[in-house]
C-alpha cells in the first residue's frame, strides 16, 4: 500500500507541477495575445499550403494548425515552441502515401498522424532524445536542403498551372521544362505576383503580414479579372464550414509502408524539433528536457490525427516569427491556434476561392528561405566526410523517397561517426620525468629491447577503433625483453575486438621475452577482462587497477614493469 501510495503522490505532484507550468501569468497576456495574431494569420496559407503538398483538401491543414499548437503548446518544455505544420512533415506525408488511392487518402493521413504521435511519445518516454545529436549537422543539412530542392521543383507545375508526369519531383520539372506549352499564363503571373509580394515585404515592417497579403491580393485580382483558367482551393474538394469534430480512424488502411513512412516522419519531427528546443530557449533560463518535448509532439500529433489534420512538429519559421513578434509564453503559440478557429469556421467559402498558384508560391518561397548557402559553404570547407554526408542524403532525398532518404541519413551518420573516431585514434608516448610527471611525445614505430614503453591511446577503442589501435602500436619485432604499459584511465567499455588486439600484441611480445600492462582498468572493466577478456594475467598480459590519483595505476604499472625488466635481465646472465 506505501508503494502504490507513493506513486499516486509522485502523480499528483506532477500533474500540480505541470498546471503551474501553463498558467498565464497577466504580465505576459499583452505580449503573447499580439504576438499570436501574426502568428495566426501566417498559419492559413502555411497550414493550406502544406496540406496541397501532401495532395489533400487545404483545409486539413488548417485544422493541424488549429490544433497542433494547442495541444503541443500546453506540453512541452521549451515554452516558446510553436507546434505547427512543417515543410518537410508534409513532404514526407507525401512520400509515404505516394501509393495510396486518392479517395484513400485523407483518411490515410488521419491514420498517418496517429502513428507519428504514437511514435513520438514512445521516443520520448524511453528517453531517446540523447540519439538525436547521431544525427550529423551535415546529413541534417543535406536532407532539408533535398527537402527544399524537391518542393521547389514539385510546385512548379502549380505555380504554372501545367499538367505535367514523372515518377520525382526532378523528373516532372524537367517535364515541364520541355512542354514550356502547358503553362497557363494567367496562372504563372498569379503565382509569379505571390512570389514579388512575399519576397518584396519580407525586409520591411511589413514582414509580418507578408503571407496574408499574398494570399489576399491575388485572390482579388483572380476574382475581379474572372481568370477561370486558374485553379482553386475549392476544386480539390468541398470546404467545411463548420468546427471539426474528433473522429476514429480507419484501422483497415493500417499497412507495414503506412508504419515505416510513419517513423520517417517521426524522425524528421524529432530531429527539426531538437533543433526548435535549442534555438529557442526559455526566457526564464529553465533549461529544456528534450524528450518531454518529444512527448509534447507527440501528443499534438495524436490529437491531431483524431481532429483529421496533418503531421506537425517544432517549427523552425513559426517559432522564429512567434519569437520576433515578441511572445514570451507558451500562451502565444496556444493563443495563435485558438485564434485560427473562428477564421476558419467564419471564412471557410473565403478559402476555397485561395488560388492554387499562390499555395505553390507559398512553399516555394518557403523552401527558398530554407536553403542556408553560408552553412552548406562552411560544411564543405570542413573536410570530405562532411561533404560526404550533405552531397549523398541530398542526392538521396531528391531521388528516393523520403523514408528511405531519412534511412540513409541516420545510417551514415552512424557509419560516419564511428569511422571518424576510428581515424582520429592516436596512440603517444609518456615519457617519466624526475618530478613523477609524464612528457607526452609521438609513440616510436619499433620498441626498443629490455626499456619499459608507456603509451597513452586518444580515442575510441570500440569497433574499428581497436583495428586502428592495432595498426599504430609500436612494432614489437625483434625486440628482445621489451615491456609495453598502455594506459586506459577514464574508459568505460571495451569489447571483445580489443581484447583480441590486444591478445595478439602480447602474444608477439611474449615471443621476444616481453610483456604487456594494462593500467588504469576500472573495477568493471576489470572484472569484465577477467571473465570475457580471454587473456592470461598469470602471463604476458599483466592488469592494475585505477585509484583515486590520476597517474597513480601508471606509475605502479611501470615501476613493475621496470622491476620485471631488471629481473629478466639478471636471469639472463646469472649461471
């Protein structure tokens, strides 16, 4: 009964932690109540916009953007966080119900979003927000910059208005560059209008309304000009007019590709996410918890689904323009949703008149915004593995689709990553001074008969870290009763390639008289290489423990070292 007593009084205290956190404090209702306008008013044509990426009705992704910043702004940690629809969810949206029917579609999505939240609180509860930063900057930098390329070449045929046919993106942009025919002028000029509009306020104090005034002033000039030739909102399918309402999903459309385009979603949600948590910090100075962030998401995404919208996440855009419109809560964000309903259910024949041409400049503007040629320059000055890694997930993610462009990201990261602590293994040379201290110099490339050689090792020893270790150790070939101490303070693991480099070193020095000490070996460590090590510590291979004293289990491993070398040499001469 304590126990169960316990956990209701842990619950109690943080559900009462959690209310504190989300109270609104009346100094800060001012501030976040104006910030949230623009913030409102920027999520109709953002929501519509990623909603017709994805091939749905606009206005689902209007709902996502009523509800996701709501449901995700009452739970995460990073309170200035805007929990709203993202280009590069919604492409992948795309990607993963490539193959479903259209009539299938929307209910798909729905079902989708589910999913992606489900995954998302998991994350978070298994607490694996630590993973994200496996994620290298150059493959993140690559992906989004692939996601930016491939909507700007997909919306070209709505900003023209052209029908065109390709299995990518790039493909149905070359499509219409050789059927320059197809463009609807009136279209094109629509959607060349929206582009001026948005990039010609974007540097003033105007800014802020930018997107409202694109998504306005076309509109009249379609309606006022009678441009039937261009395409509406409307013809994708009937606008509601009415608040949506929660609605199970359609468990019959659950298949393994809905699943796996779902987890990439996840995973692009999480990672932009982390990003949001770390460019976003709280005024307060409270620091964030990533993974209650996670399950904030994830939450938004499951109320999401069941309110039939879209995938949403951390966004990048909002909670930079929710930031600089001066929010200073959570409240700005929950405010912004909650003040995107009426205009939704008041203007919803408004929105159906939205010319398709002006959506299509909404993303292209977007995802031109989105490319950052001064980060891909400093990543190519970095190296080539870092070119690496942004050419082939860019490749990667314009050709293939998104699920398996977000799988070959995190796979090469890890593969980079691991083959990176490889290469920068480097083993040194301490040299004992008189005063008891180490003077650190390159490691010989031989050993040298009856000395005592202490090597320190920088760097990982896992994996192909140990094959390197193998490959710089001093050569022990011809050496006659040399001793070799290698120091391995501070390690927390080694596995079983290492202890087989390092049977074989000791075998080759036992073959010219010699011996090996591992110094600084923890009590775990030690106890592992006892048990698993598979090596003789009666034998050539000798173990001392660490201390509490840096350099103390070094010290003791040479002065025995030293000890056995003045032993062995005696023995050799003695009758």
């Amino acid at each position: 009964m304590a126990g169960q007593g316990d956990r209701v009084s842990r619950a109690v205290s943080a559900i009462g932690a959690w209310l504190r956190s989300v109270r609104p404090d009346r100094r800060n209702l001012r501030a976040d109540t104006v910030a949230a306008v623009p913030s409102a008013v920027g999520s109709v044509p953002d929501g519509m916009a990623s909603a017709a990426l994805i091939g749905v009705n606009p206005v689902i992704g209007l709902y996502a953007s009523i509800v996701g910043p709501v449901a995700g702004g009452l739970a995460t940690s990073t309170r200035m966080m805007v929990v709203a629809t993202t280009t590069a969810a919604a492409l992948a949206a795309a990607s993963a119900l490539e193959g479903v029917d259209a009539a299938d579609r929307p209910s798909a999505l729905f079902l989708l979003t589910i999913i992606v939240g489900v995954l998302m609180i998991v994350a978070g509860l298994l607490r694996l927000g630590r993973y994200t930063r496996f994620v290298s900057h150059s493959v993140m930098t690559g992906f989004l910059t692939g996601v930016a390329a491939s909507i700007f070449l997909g919306q070209l045929s709505g900003l023209t208005g052209a029908e065109v046919s390709g299995s990518t993106n790039v493909s149905k942009a070359v499509d219409l560059v050789t059927h320059l025919s197809r463009i609807d002028l009136a279209s094109f000029g629509i959607g060349l209008g929206t582009l001026g509009i948005l990039f010609g306020l974007m540097s003033t104090r105007w800014g802020s309304l930018s997107a409202l005034v694109a998504l306005v002033a076309p509109t009249l000039v379609v309606m006022v000009f009678g441009l039937d030739s261009v395409a509406q909102v409307r013809d994708s399918g009937d606008i509601p007019r009415q608040v949506p309402l929660p609605a199970l999903p359609e468990l019959e459309l659950l298949s393994l590709d809905l699943v796996v385009g779902a987890a990439a979603v996840a995973v692009i949600v999480l990672v932009q996410g982390a990003g949001v948590s770390e460019a976003a910090p709280n005024p307060s100075g409270t620091p964030s918890n990533i993974n209650q962030d996670f399950v904030a998401q994830g939450v938004a995404n499951v109320a999401v689904g069941f309110f039939r919208g879209q995938p949403v996440g951390g966004s990048v855009s909002g909670t930079a323009l929710s930031v600089a419109m001066g929010a200073r809560s959570r409240w700005a964000a929950i405010m912004s949703g909650a003040l995107l309903l009426p205009l939704v259910v008041l203007f919803a024949g408004l929105v159906g008149l939205v010319p398709m041409p002006i959506l299509a400049g909404v993303l292209i503007f977007a995802a031109i915004g989105s490319i950052k040629p001064g980060v891909i320059a400093a990543i190519w000055r970095t190296g080539g593995t870092s070119r690496i890694a942004l050419v082939t997930t860019f490749v990667a993610t314009l050709f293939l689709p998104v699920a398996a462009a977000v799988g070959i990201g995190v796979a090469l990261s890890l593969l980079l990553q691991l083959n990176q602590e490889a290469m920068d293994l480097k083993v040194v040379e301490l040299v004992p001074q008189p005063d008891g201290r180490f003077l650190e110099r390159p490691a010989p490339g031989r050993l040298t008969s009856g000395t005592a050689t202490v090597l320190d090792v920088y760097g990982s020893l896992l994996y192909a870290g140990s094959r390197t270790l193998q490959a710089r150790l001093p050569d022990p070939t011809g050496a006659e009763g040399a001793a070799v101490v290698i120091r391995l303070h501070g390690r927390t693991a080694l596995g079983a390639t290492f202890y087989r480099v390092v049977g074989d070193y000791a075998r080759k020095l036992a073959a010219g008289n010699g011996r090996l000490y591992l110094s600084g070996l923890d009590a775990d460590l030690l106890d592992q290489l006892r048990r698993a090590g598979g090596l003789d510590l009666a034998g050539p291979v000798r173990a001392v423990a660490a201390t509490g004293i840096v350099g103390e289990s070094t010290q003791r491993a040479l002065h025995d070292a030293d000890a056995w070398l003045i032993r062995h040499e005696a023995d050799k001469h003695s009758p």
